[in-house]
C-alpha cells in the first residue's frame, strides 16, 4: 500500500478505536438509551449504521461507484459488532493494497480522489462519535475515561 493510504489507514485506526473503546466500556442498557434524535436514535443504532456504511465504502472501492446500499448487520451484540468492525477494518485494508493514490470513485455525480473517498468515511465516523459524545452528556451516560483523556473532554 502506498504511503499515504497507509497513513489514513492508520488515522482511521485511530477514529475507528475512539468507537470501538464506546462500544466496549459502554452498559447495554447505555448503549440502548434512547437520545434526542428521530432516527438512529440510541448509541447501538448509530455503531450498526457505521457498520453499513463503512461496508458501502468497501463494496465500492471494487466498482468505483459509492452506492449506499442496504447491508445488514446480523449480529448486534457488543461482541458482533466489534467483530464486524475488525471484519470490516481488514477487508478495507485488504482493498486498499491494490490502490496507487490515482484512483477515483464515483461519489453523488463528482468524482473523488480515493484520499478524499477515505477521508470522507473517517469524517463520518467523527461525525457519530461527537454526537455519541453530545449524547452521553445530555443523557448522563458516563464518557469512558480514556476517551474524555484523549479528547480532552471534561468528563
């Protein structure tokens, strides 16, 4: 893999842990809480849509076309969706081996530089995680230590 998907590879690690340390230290009664949204409307929601959606990133990387296509995540659980994102975690790296940094995908009529396709997933993923985070402050679900010390939150 060339250097520079290399290193978004690895700064999604970094996004990527910031979700799965939630998943891990949250209750599942947390994790099910219902928050002040209409839709995805609990913490477990919105991991099953990061799921989908990193899954539609993938299947596209073949076809050089994002099509949000309905992917279903059988597996809910705490320990399903952690597996789901290691599933997925491996399938993008693998995709991304063949890739020289020229590539582009077909994105809603523009066509995006596979840098910015990538940085694009990881902006959404950083998207859940601050409302994950706003959400635990006005539900009173306690930020996992490591996550308010990484993100210098103030608890």
């Amino acid at each position: 893999m060339i250097n520079s998907l290399a290193a978004q590879l690895d700064d999604w690690g970094y996004t990527r842990g910031l979700t799965l340390k939630f998943l891990s230290e949250l209750s599942d009664s947390d994790l099910d809480k219902k928050l002040p949204r209409k839709n995805l409307n609990t913490i477990r929601l919105q991991m099953e849509e990061l799921a989908q959606i990193q899954k539609n990133y993938i299947d596209s990387l073949a076809t050089k076309e994002m099509d949000f296509a309905a992917v279903t995540i059988s597996d809910t659980s705490k320990k399903g969706l952690a597996d789901t994102f290691a599933k997925f975690d491996k399938e993008l790296a693998t995709a991304l081996e063949a890739f020289d940094g020229t590539e582009t995908i077909g994105f809603y009529g523009e066509s995006m530089n596979i840098h910015h396709y990538i940085a694009a997933m990881a902006g959404h993923e950083n998207m859940h995680i601050g409302q994950i985070i706003a959400f635990c402050y006005a539900t009173g679900i306690e930020i996992p230590a490591e996550i308010v010390e990484t993100m210098a939150l103030d608890g």
